[in-house]
C-alpha cells in the first residue's frame, strides 16, 4: 500500500516534509496532487506549495520529469520500493488547504499526499513524525497500531487532521459518538454550552434521515480573530470561525446573533453528511482530482443544505419561530439587493462556480446569482408548495435518500420525485425556477402559511444611488460595486472610485450627504478621485425605498404554519 510519513518538520517556516513509499512502482510510475478538493469548488493549485522532490529506489536516486503543473513521472527500475521525499508549505488560514506553526497544524491529504497513479483503489496510511509534546490528534480516519489508515485514495482526501493542544469534547448523538474539538479558544469559552446546543441539533437531523450513515462524527473547529466557514467530508468538518461567535458564560439561554450563526455552520456541515457527502450529483459519482468537476446542481446540494440549516436550529428548539424568521429574512433581503438573480439562473450559476462563485470581482453582484441564499429560496418555495398539496420537501428528501440508496441523483430524479409528490406543476415551478431568471412567488407563498411580508426601514444613500462602498472616518469612502440600473452607474460612478466631497463639502460617510442637500435639491455633486485625477460628477439621489424585508408571524393560529414551524 502507499504509505506517507508526514512530519512536522518545521513550524517556524511552516513546512511539512513528506515521504511516500510505493511498494513494487511501475516501470514508469505517475503522480499527481489534486488541484482542488470537493466541497470547494475552486482549482486551488495545491502543488505550488510542494518543493524539493526527490526520487529514489533502495540507494539510487532516480530522477523526477514533471509533466504539467501538479504532476510528475519517475521511471522505475525493477519492482524495489519507490521512495518519494517533498516538502510543503503550509500557511493557508482556511478549511481547504493546510497549516503549520508553533500552536497548530492542520491538513486536508489533498494538500500533502501524491496520488500514485494507477494505485489509488486498495489502503493508504499515514504516519505522524516531529509532534510536540503534549499535542493530540483528532481525525475520524481509522487508526491502526500508531498510524492511520484509509481505504483508497478517495477516503484518505476525505479526513482532514487537527493537530495540537487542543480542547476536547465528547457527546451521543442517537447512540452514535461525536466530538467537538477546538483550537484557539478564549479562556472564557463554554465547551458544555456548545456540547449541548450541537448534540440537539445532531439528534434533530439524524431523527430527520431516519439515521447515521457513519459510525462517529468530529467537528474540528478553528477559532480565530476573523473568519467564518467550513468544508464537509464523509465523518467529520472542518470549521472556522470567530472567536466572538463561540459560547461563554454569559452567552444568554437564547443564543445571541453571533452564536447563532456558529450553530447554524455546525447545522449546515452536518447535513452534508447526508446531502452532497452521500445523496450526491450523478456527475461526482467518481471525482477526477485534476480539473473541474461540473454539475448543475449545487442550487440543491448547497441551497437545500443553506435552507435546512437554520430550519434544523428551530426543530432542534435552539430557536423559536420568530426568531426563525428574522433569520430567513436575512437570504430574502440579500437575493433581492443583487441584480444578478435576473441574468444568471441557478443553474447556471452551479456550473460557473468555479469560474464566478469562488471568483468575485466587482460587477459580480450584477452578473450572477448565488445557488447558496437563491437555492435556499427555492428550496423554501418547493417546501410550500408541496405543503399546500400534503406533502413536504422533508418527505422529498427522505425519498431521495432511500430512492438512491444514499447515493447519485440526477436533476431527472429530483423533478421525478418532486412530480410524484407535489404534480407536474410543482415540478415545472421547480424547473422554472432553477433554469429561469423570473422572482420567485415568496410573499404569495408566505402569506399562505400566515407569515406576513413587511416591507420596512429606509434604504441608505449608497441603497438609494444604488452601490455598495468601504467607508470610515479615517479611509473615507471608496466604492467597491456598482449595481446595474442604478443612479450610481447612470451618473458615472465606478467601483474604486474614491469619494471626497458633495456640494462643495468633504465627505466621509455617504449618509452624510443628505445633510448637504436644500430643500427639495435631489442632486449630489460628487467630488471623486479616480486614478490620481478629481472629477466632478452629477448623481440624481432617488427617492428611498424599503430598505427591505421582514417576517413574521400573522395572529391566531395557521394550520398550516403549525406544520411548517411548528409555531
């Protein structure tokens, strides 16, 4: 079997030194490392961390021919093991890569461990070196006799390691063991808070499938100053976030925004177990690690995963229906401010997230749609829909799960299930709403479950011009979007533009320039730096707006809301 010898050899620098031993190697035996990892779905180009490769077999050192970018060929003589030797650079503050220094090491296998073509069904394992005293381990890959062993080459890029001195906890789910682990807490951090919380929402979505579909389960958990995020894989995650959001003593017994928001990532991660880890795109039913890897579908495998994730904090009681709402208003408000929902479908934006999900620039908002809040739109609208017909988008899941065994599916599949459940006409909503660029009925749809649709508050003055800027008493304000049809774009406003003034006065934050305006005077003479030279241009200020949604929960009680919430 390959077997990989990853030592810590020095976190100062933040390098790994990898050796992999290939029994009995082809006469011409090819490498590769993965250029992204699933879950993210983005060419990372891992291998531009990985220097110094070395060959040899027994005594001999054999020379190494690069091939392209990310792999190599080493030809062989005899059937003598092959001993291949890198280093690897590892500072990526993130859940996809991998990371080293003096309190910490992380890393997925995608980052550190050359796929041996042609050998990737059958074990590999790992072994540590050059570990700290007092430093743990904690990965759901299975662990033999000092090492760690996976069942291909598939499974080994699917347990990322969390390694240090870190905090430990243990709960059951269902009769199933969990841990949370965490590095890089406050001292003030409340491990049985979080313990607690997570294990109500683990029972809520095992008693949702029907069951596990692992035998143990880890949260591996980073805690920075700033960051948010996670990556799932087939027994565990691997989570950032910021310290502010974990629990302490004086988090409330209702959590405050910025746990909840930790929850809802423990929420959103746990549920890819099921529904993308297993219940998966026909297209991934086998990855090619080399390039990308399409699928039109990921307004269902992240945007059902994003509906369910807070859905799952109110059936799990962590919080009530109101507050559930508050929360869906969040994706509503932010779908309706980007112009981009009308010019890219769903679908569409599924198979470009290589190119445009994960790859932002300034006219993003304007282009595209994002299948994470629009997929969990849609996924809220199917759930009413097919309530008002009986059934439900859990009972949708479910019979994807058991229809494909836990595993592939097809866009044919999800509209079948969907027709065999809601009608044709659900499932031609449904295909409507993820191939077309049409509003989705939400307020119709809402207000059919007894959930009131206010428009409120007063748009901004960047809302109002119709833009999005950085701005600060001591940076001042630089444009950063400027949306399609707006007065910012008709009146000549690019983004990195820098702002300096209004009608003849300086200018720090753009709600000020109200305050600069007479009258009935709805023109805004900006003062604006572009490129080391000052223009003047002339904006016409509309008239604000509802600066956005809100929902909540109509009086009396609604049947049909009680069996949506529960309220």
């Amino acid at each position: 079997m390959p077997r990989y010898r990853i030592e810590l050899a020095d976190p100062a620098a933040h390098r790994y030194r990898v050796t992999l031993t290939l029994p009995a190697p082809a006469a011409e035996q090819d490498f590769s490392l993965p250029v992204w990892i699933p879950g993210s779905y983005l060419v990372r180009e891992f291998a531009k961390h990985l220097s110094g490769l070395t060959a040899r077999q027994g005594n001999r050192a054999l020379a190494v021919e690069q091939l392209d970018k990310a792999s190599w060929r080493v030809r062989c003589s005899g059937r003598a093991a092959l001993v291949l030797s890198y280093d690897v650079y590892a500072f990526d503050a993130s859940v996809r890569t991998a990371w080293l220094d003096g309190q910490r090491a992380f890393f997925n296998a995608s980052s550190l461990c050359l796929r041996a073509h042609g050998r990737e069904a059958g074990p590999h394992r790992i072994e540590l070196a050059g570990l700290p005293r007092g430093w743990r381990v904690a990965t759901e890959m299975r662990e033999q006799g000092g090492s760690y062993e996976a069942a291909d080459y598939d499974e080994l890029l699917d347990h990322p390691f969390e390694i240090g001195p870190h905090w430990q906890g243990e709960f059951e789910a269902a009769g199933v063991p969990h841990r949370i682990v965490v590095a890089g807490a406050w001292p003030s951090f409340d491990g049985e808070r979080l313990l607690a919380d997570v294990q109500r929402i683990c029972e809520a979505q095992i008693a949702f499938w029907g069951g596990a579909p692992f035998q143990r389960y880890s949260f591996l958990l980073w805690a920075v100053d700033d960051g948010h995020g996670g990556l799932e894989h087939r027994a565990s995650t691997a989570l950032i976030c910021a310290r502010r959001e974990l629990p302490t003593a004086a988090e409330p017994a209702a959590p405050g925004d910025s746990y909840t928001r930790l929850l809802g990532l423990f929420s959103h991660e746990y549920f890819h177990a099921w529904n993308v880890k297993r219940l998966r795109p026909a297209a991934f039913a086998r990855f090619d690690y080399q390039r990308e890897n399409y699928t039109e579908l990921l307004w269902f495998f992240e945007g059902f995963t994003s509906y369910y994730d807070e859905l799952m904090l109110l059936r799990a009681g962590l919080v009530d229906a109101p507050r559930y709402l508050k929360l869906l208003a969040a994706p509503v408000n932010g779908v309706l401010a980007s112009p981009g929902r009308r010019v890219q479908p769903l679908a569409g934006a599924s198979f470009e997230a290589w190119t445009k999900y994960y790859r932002p620039d300034e006219n993003s908002p304007n282009t595209t749609s994002n299948y994470y809040s629009q997929g969990a739109l849609v996924a809220l609208c199917l759930d009413l829909s097919l309530r008002a017909r009986k059934s439900s988008l859990d009972l949708l899941m479910r019979r994807l799960w058991q229809g494909s065994a836990g595993g592939p599916v097809s866009e044919a599949d999800i509209l079948s299930a969907v027709r065999g459940l809601g009608g044709d006409e659900v499932a031609a909503s449904l295909q409507h709403w993820v191939h077309g660029t049409d509003e989705l009925p939400l307020r119709e749809l809402l207000q059919a479950v007894g959930v009131e649709w206010r428009d409120e508050g007063r748009q901004t003055v960047a809302q109002r011009l119709g833009l999005r800027a950085r701005e600060g008493a001591l940076t001042g304000i630089t444009v950063t979007h400027v949306l399609s049809g707006g007065a910012a774009e008709a009146g000549g406003l690019n983004a990195r533009d820098d702002v300096l003034g209004c009608n003849g006065w300086r200018l720090r934050r753009l709600d000020d320039a109200l305050a600069l305006l007479a009258g009935d005077d709805t023109r805004l003479r900006l003062l604006v730096g572009r490129d080391q030279r000052l223009l003047e241009l002339d904006v016409e200020l509309p008239p604000p707006q509802p600066a956005g949604a809100a929902l909540s929960l109509m009086g009396g009680t609604h049947a049909a809301r009680r069996r949506w919430l529960g309220a």
